[in-house]
C-alpha cells in the first residue's frame, strides 16, 4: 500500500512574495496571461508562483519587479527576521489593514471601482452605504 503524497504547502516567504507579485499586478490592471507572456512563461507558472507553490528565482524576481515597476524590497515588505534563530516569517500584524484589505480580491475590485466614481456626492453616498451595511452586520439579530 502506497503513503499518502503530503501535499505542498507554501513557504511563508514564497507566499508572501507572491501575494505581492499578485496584489502589484492586479494594481496595475494587468492579467495573469500578461505577465507569463513578458516572462516568456504559462500564466499557470505565474499563478504558481502568485500562491507561493513555485519558488521565484532570483533573476525572475528581478525581471518581475521591472516589468511591475517597483523594486525588488517591494516584494518583501513585512517579513521579519527572528534575532535568535535562522527561522524568518512574515508578520501578519505589520500589515496595515488597508494593505490587508487592497490584497484581497473583493476589496482590490471594490477601490478600483470605487476610484472610477467620480463624483464627490455619490462617493459619499458609497462609503455611506458601507458603513451603514457594515455596522448592521455587528448588530445582533433579532
């Protein structure tokens, strides 16, 4: 009888520099197929690479960060080095909650759309509405 295969997980680091990789494309308005096309890559690899299963070599991170237009460090914004061991993790709580929010599909989607509105009376009415829908949801039911 054959053992079960353990299934990949991703390392902290890996997920995290490709949750960047994922949330800097997505602010620029690029698509997966995009990005693997200027890589010379499958957008398979890209979405690989986006949930931290494949790690990003040194030269491909290099080629990324040009064709997203910010620096290699980018990628690496809130991981921390541990003083007393070799063990490095990211820290989830550096992460300021707009940059939580902004990684999120749901939210991505929800300021760019929020950006196209341009006038001042109905973004008001927006982020009225959210509010109102948002703290509703505190409210026990009745």
């Amino acid at each position: 009888m054959l053992a079960a295969v353990p299934r990949k997980q991703a390392n902290p680091i890996d997920a995290q520099v490709g949750n960047r990789v994922r949330l800097r494309r997505m602010l620029v308005g690029m698509s997966q197929e995009k990005l693997a096309e200027m890589l010379g890559l499958t957008f398979q690899q890209v979405q690989k690479y986006e949930k931290g299963i494949n790690r990003i070599g040194a030269g491909r991170l290099y080629q990324v960060a040009h064709i997203l237009g910010v620096p290699i460090g980018y990628f690496y914004e809130d991981v921390v080095e541990h003083q007393r061991s070799d063990a490095v993790t990211v820290n989830h709580h550096a992460t300021p909650p707009v940059m939580e929010f902004v990684s999120s599909g749901e939210g991505l989607q929800l300021a760019l759309a929020f950006m196209r509105i341009k006038g001042p009376k109905v973004r008001k009415r927006v982020i009225d509405l959210v509010k109102s829908l948002a703290y509703d949801d505190d409210e026990p039911s009745s």
